[in-house]
C-alpha cells in the first residue's frame, strides 16, 4: 500500500470518522429526509433528491458519499381529505473511506398527526440492510495472523432500525433521530465490530422579510458514542423560493456557504462549498456537495393541502 494512504488511515484513526457508518452532509436543511424518517410524506407530492458529496479532496482515503432519495404521502382516491396521514419513501446510500465502505437501502414509514391547526407531529421509522465493506488489499499489517486478513470482504447486517420524530408547521421544525438503534454486531470483519448509534436533533424557524423574502436559522447536533458532539449552525436567505443563499459554521470541521436554484418549475439544485478548518486542511483541499431535487407538485385546493414544512418551500 502507498505511504500517503498508510498515512490516511493513521490520520483516520485519530479522528471521530474511523469508517463513516452514518454520513456527514452539509445541505441538511435541504436534504432532511436522509436525517429523519419521520419527514417521510411531508410533501403533498413526491420528493426525489439525488445526491453527491466528495469529502477532503485530494486527502487519501477521503469519504466519498452517494444517495437517492424519495418519499411521498399515502392518498386514497375518492375520499375526502382528513387530517392525519402516512407517509412513506425510500433511501439508497453507497460511502468509500479508504479500505472501508458500505452500501445501504432503507424503507420509510411516517404517521403524522394534525395535533392542533396547523402544528403536526411525525413518528416515523426507517428498516434495511446495510453492506460492510472492508478491502484487506488497502491494508498493510505487521501480523499476519491477525483475524482481519480472513476478512471475507463484505458482510450483510440487518436489520438497520432508525426511528425518528417530527414536529412542523409552515414557520418552524424540530426533528429527532436515532440512527442505527440497534447496534448491530458486524460479524465477519473484525472481533468485536458493531454498528454505533448517532442521535441527531434538528429545529429551524423561518421569518419572513416583506412577501418575497425569508431567513431560515437552523441548528443540526449529532451525537455518538466516543466522538465530541458535532453541532452545524445555519443560516439561509431565500428569494421567492427561487434563490437561497446560506452559510454553515460546523464546529468540528469546516465552515460551508451553499447556494440553491430553483428551475424548470419542478428542479431545484443545490450546491455546497466546504472550507476545512480542522489539522486535515494541511494534507487536503475542501469539500464538494452537489443535490438535485426533483418535486413535481401541482397546485391544489386550498382547502385540502397538507401544512408544508418550511425546508420545501
């Protein structure tokens, strides 16, 4: 193996990111879904994002993150409105750090509860299965009796549990999710690996600013076992839902400006630029994201739309 990807690995080794078992995205705002089970059928139509992220550029071993995403609400034709729903949708993620990677694909249920008018509240759940990744060719060892060199390569886990909550109106969110809450043992690669839990907490609030104009603060925190707590903090200008233009300060690593376009009616793509700010900014450049969004809402009755959450408007 190269020396710059032993150093990789070594550097990996004394960061929170060992084998990325939960990406880290930038456009959370723009991408909740992935975060949160519950945001499933939050939309009056359906919602597909189809994402890109490549971590650290030039950094050996970097993340490099792939996903796709859709969910949409429950209808029964010829039945009047009411006012709970269900929700569902679907993700498909693929991640590559250095020797390690996965791939993933998970199931979305969401109930949403009309608790008062206008507020509701999501319980939601995701299930799936989750490929382990571990190349034993991008690895150098000193012992060649160690147990990982029968490493088969790939193992199957399942099953991913992830249950979530969601509570919104057409001002405000407050989302919180427990990704992979069962701690599955990773048998096959290594003595004793398992899947660790990260809890994630989320809230924003939309102020208006004349009839064109909105800023959204939001705060994104995540938390796992044997890593400090990341905290994301951003802020969004959009421009009759058209433009948005926004900065994120992420404490452990970077700061972020994003830009998001609105386009051909149903398409809305967005862009982030990270700027490292942690000792990897000396061995790597920074980090690209890149989401295209695709809602092909048409306009409805009043009367019957379901409150939308600020984040898709």
């Amino acid at each position: 193996m190269k020396r710059r990807t032993l150093i990789a690995v070594a550097l990996f080794a004394t960061f929170p990111l060992v084998a990325q078992q939960v990406p880290q995205y930038t456009q959370n705002v723009f991408n909740m879904f992935n975060n949160n089970p519950a945001v499933a059928g939050s939309k009056d139509c359906i919602d597909v994002r189809l994402g890109f992220r490549k971590q650290w550029v030039d950094f050996p071993g970097a993340p490099t993150t792939g996903w796709a995403s859709v969910h949409a609400t429950l209808k029964q034709k010829k039945k009047p409105y009411v006012k709970n729903k269900h929700g569902i949708g679907l993700v498909a993620e693929a991640d590559d750090t250095g020797p390690f990677g996965y791939s993933l694909i998970e199931l979305a249920y969401a109930y949403h509860i009309q608790v008062s008018k206008g507020y509701y509240t999501a319980l939601g759940l995701f299930a799936g299965v989750k490929q382990e990744k571990f190349d034993v060719g991008e690895v150098t060892v000193t012992d060649y009796t160690d147990p990982v060199l029968d490493s088969p390569g790939s193992v199957i886990v399942y099953p991913i549990l992830s249950p979530g909550l969601w509570m919104y109106n057409t001002k405000f969110w407050f989302g919180a999710s427990l990704h992979q809450a069962l701690k599955n043992k990773i048998k096959g690669l290594g003595e004793d690996s398992r899947l660790t839990r990260h809890l994630m907490l989320t809230g924003g609030y939309r102020y208006r600013i004349g009839k064109k104009t909105s800023i959204t603060p939001s705060l994104l925190m995540k938390y796992s076992a044997g890593s400090p707590l990341a905290v994301d903090v951003n802020v969004q200008v959009d421009w009759r839902r058209t433009l948005g233009l926004g900065v994120t300060y992420r404490n452990t690593d970077a700061v972020a400006f994003l830009v998001k376009i609105g386009f051909l009616k149903f398409f809305s793509l967005g862009y982030s630029y990270d700027i490292t700010t942690s000792k990897l900014k000396a061995g790597s450049a920074n980090t690209h994201e890149i989401i295209l969004g695709i809602t092909p809402c048409v306009p409805i009755d009043p009367s019957k739309m379901i409150v939308r959450c600020p984040i898709f408007e």
